[in-house]
C-alpha cells in the first residue's frame, strides 16, 4: 500500500488533529446563518463565475474561458468578493441579504491567506453603515459563544469578543501610532500629495523608496505600525478612510476627503471590510479606471470592468454591506493558529 505523503491534509491522523476546528466552524456557520435568518435577512448564492473579477490594483484573480455553443472562447474570472452580484441584488430589489460565498484570490498563502476561502457579505438597504459596525459586534459575540470561548487569540495577543469595540479612525490611528498627520496629505474631494506623506513617514522611521506613491507609503504605516496595535484587548474598528483607499465606498458627509470604510480587527487580524456604498456610475468608473492603471502599471495587467454592474448602480439604492474573512473568524474563535487547520478539504 502506498503511504500518504507526509503534508496530505487527508491522512487519518492529521484530519483528526484538524476535525474539532471543522465541527466548530459548522457550528458557527449555523449559528451566523440562524441570526441573519432571525433578523429577516435572505440569503442568496453569487455565481463564482463573473466577467469581472473585481477591481482593485493589488487583488489578483484566477482567469478562465467560457466556450459557447459555436466553440468561441470567452474570458471569465472566479470571483475575488460576490459584491458586484451581491449590489444587482439590491437594485433588482433584495433590501437584505447575505451569502456564505467561496470566492478565490491568486498570488496569495500563508497563515491567514489561501488561495480558496469563504467570505461572509451582507447588505442593507437604505441603511447607514455604522450599523454594520454593531453588525460585527453581534458576529464576534456569537461566533464565541458558540465555540465556548471567552477570548480570541492569534500569535500571543488576545481579545475579548465580548467587549464593546473601540472606535477609531484612521486618521487617529496614523497620529497614535505613527506620529503622522494624515489628513495634511490628503486635499477637499481625496487628492493625494506624496511628497507631504513620504516627509512625515521618512521622519516617523518608516521606510520609503523613491518610487513609493502615495498609496504605498500608506500601506507601509498601516502594515508596520497600526495593523499591529488594533484588536487588543477588545476589538477595533478602524474607520473613516481616505477616499483614495475606498473606490468602492461613499464620501463621508461633512468630510469628503474620507470616505465611509471601516475594517475590523481582532488580534492584529484584519477581520472584516465595510462600505457605505458607491452608487454613482460615472464616479465608480473613474475610481475603476485608476484603479486598473496602477494594476497595469505595477503588474502589467488589467481586468475588464463588469459594465452590466455600472448599469445596475444606477438603480440601486443607498446600502451598506460588508465581508468578513469567515475562515479567519473561525481560527479566532477555535484557537486555531493556520487557516487550513479551517478549512474541510485545503488546496494542496
């Protein structure tokens, strides 16, 4: 009899070692499905197949062909987010809604990242996005009662799921944590000035290369000094973005150089991902349009854009919705400290 090699997920010792973490994520599963169902929510099923996988500069899809009936290939991607399927949901008429969706994200593994995962999305309608934030709340709550938990834990830090999260927004975090004016760099309406952010950066001990645009000096603060302080202790929700960082999210009322995004974390763990939506077509396009640009210029392709989405936006109406890393939930919650641990059957 041939001998399993040694990493097979399936070999009968190591499925048992990783099985309680599966019966735990079933039973968060269905305890997240009960509370959505309970507040009249409808759960739906986004194709995986889309034209577009998404449009954001530095999320890479996996590209496959459609063969119609005459033999002529067509380009189709597997989908990063449901969330186009997900927004003509709510402009054919859905007003609440959430799907468990397998979505797949190329170029990335590791402890927190496979290839293959699911994410939890929901929407509402006509509803402001800081109630998504109480949203979360509820998700951590019973996604810990229902593992038997009292804490979170990932890599020596802990949290309590319990705990009322910390608001903070993330140009408080950049001067927290980094001694950083953010905001200096950013003008009315979301223009960007690199040379102010690299100065103040340079001068905090942060890195910058002479290439760095503006978005990657602020992906290199966030990374190396507020990603690591967030979720401490209680979670944290890091909101009020930059307009450059949220092509998908709305300008914040009072403030238009931010926009209404916020991001959950837990442990360091970026756990969640939230918008008040876009829904203007031709503002969306241009954010699209840049957005692939710099994908083209730092990686040398472009993914088409789901026009059949633009048209919808226009017969949407106001929304909030958001993702959450549903398998990172689950390690959080089971203790488990490698995503596959979570997963039933993990790509090879």
């Amino acid at each position: 009899m041939t001998e399993p090699p040694s990493e097979a997920w399936w070999r009968r010792e190591a499925h048992q070692d990783r099985r309680p973490f599966l019966t735990v994520r079933n039973r968060i599963k269905a305890a997240l499905r009960r509370h959505f169902e309970g507040q009249g929510f409808t759960e739906v099923e986004a194709a995986a197949l889309q034209v577009s996988p998404g449009n954001e500069a530095h999320l890479h899809a996996f590209a496959t062909e459609i063969l119609g009936p005459d033999g002529q290939a067509r380009a189709l991607y597997l989908h990063t987010s449901p969330e186009f399927a997900c927004k003509k949901l709510l402009a054919a008429g859905e007003t609440q809604i959430f799907d468990f969706a397998r979505v797949w994200r190329n170029r990335e593994r590791g402890p927190l990242h496979h290839p293959e995962f699911t994410l939890l999305e929901w929407y509402r309608a006509d509803t402001p996005y800081e109630t998504l934030m109480d949203d979360c709340a509820d998700l951590l709550r019973i996604a810990a009662e229902t593992a038997g938990t009292r804490t979170f834990a990932w890599r020596g830090r802990e949290a309590d799921p319990f705990a009322e999260p910390e608001r903070i927004t993330v140009a408080e975090a950049f001067e927290r944590f980094a001694g950083i004016d953010l905001l200096a760099s950013v003008a009315e309406g979301g223009a960007t000035d690199r040379a102010r952010l690299a100065a103040e950066a340079a001068a905090a001990g942060v890195r910058v290369a002479a290439d760095d645009t503006w978005a990657d000096v602020f992906s290199r603060v966030i990374v190396e000094r507020v990603e690591p302080q967030l979720g401490i202790g209680r979670p944290s929700i890091l909101c009020a973005y930059p307009v450059a960082e949220a092509a998908l999210a709305r300008p914040k009322p009072g403030d238009r150089r931010v926009a209404e995004r916020f991001e959950l974390y837990v442990c360091g763990v970026e756990l969640a991902n939230a918008f008040g939506e876009l829904t203007d077509p031709a503002e969306q396009r241009r954010r699209f349009e840049a957005e692939m640009d710099e994908k083209a210029r730092v990686y040398g392709e472009r993914y088409p854009i789901d026009e059949d989405f633009l048209a919808a936006l226009a017969h949407m109406p106001p929304a909030a919705g958001a993702a959450l890393g549903f398998d990172r939930l689950v390690m959080l919650a089971a203790g488990a400290q490698r995503i596959e641990q979570v997963l039933w059957t993990p790509v090879a």
